[in-house]
C-alpha cells in the first residue's frame, strides 16, 4: 500500500496539481487584492461614494447604520456588498483562466497532415498515408 501511494505521489501529474493549487491560490489573493483595492474604490467613486463590502441588508428591522455595528450585536444581515466583490473576483479569475488555456491551446503543436495523410489517386479522397487499398473507391494504390 505504501509503494502505491509513494508511486501516486511520485507520477507528474500530482506535483503539477499541487503547484497549481498553491499558485491557484496565491492568484487569487492578488486578485482579491485587486478587487477591492483598485477596481470597487473607483467605482464606488461614480455610484455616489459606495463602499460595497459595506452594502447589507439588515432582517431585523433595527437600521444599523454599519455593518460592523450589526454584526457586534449579531443581527442577521444578507451582505450583498461582499457578494458583489466575490462575484467580481470570479469574473477576473475566470478571464485570466480562459486567457491562459487559449494561449496554451494556440502553443500546442498541430499535427501535420500533409505527414498522415495522402490523396488516392483515382477518387482524389483524402486517405491514411500507409493505406495500399483506398477505403473509398477500393482501389489498389501504388507502393
């Protein structure tokens, strides 16, 4: 059982998930960092001087008039502020993510298929290169 489990850890691929992981989740510090430090303070700006982490609901009835009040009596309060901020987070990663796979995806090498592939030439039909009989027309191709 050991043996295993030291041949699972051993295998790349866990490695590669345990890097990102933990570059997973220092990028989403950065980005947390970003949401509320940069983008929500001017935007808040333009809406009238909002502090969205500061935006709440509260569901008893009293008006508190921050959260940090609610919250030091323990009043049930929906904070939709930090909802917001979370959803922008999302946003982000997801975009920076979409970013990195598209740019992965574009480095990967294409195979060629002028190398795999060949034209009968009877029919013209686009066949595997070793083929000696074509799958199409069924004729015998030359050596």
């Amino acid at each position: 059982m050991w043996k295993e489990f030291r041949d699972f850890i051993k295998r790349g691929n866990v490695i590669d998930l345990a890097v990102a992981v933990i570059i997973g989740a220092a990028f989403g510090k950065i980005v947390t960092a970003l949401v509320d430090g940069v983008i929500m303070p001017p935007i808040g700006l333009v809406l009238g001087k909002v502090d969205f982490s500061e935006l709440f609901i509260d569901l008893s009835g009293k008006g508190y008039p921050t959260l940090a009040a609610a919250k030091a009596v323990g009043a049930p309060v929906i904070t939709y502020g930090a909802f917001l901020n979370t959803v922008i987070n999302f946003v982000i990663v997801a975009f920076v993510i979409f970013l990195i796979i598209k740019a992965v995806n574009r480095s990967k090498a294409k195979p060629d298929v002028a190398l795999t592939k060949k034209d009968c030439p009877l029919c013209f039909s686009s066949i595997p290169i070793k083929a000696i009989k074509c799958p199409q027309c069924t004729s015998e191709l030359p050596a």
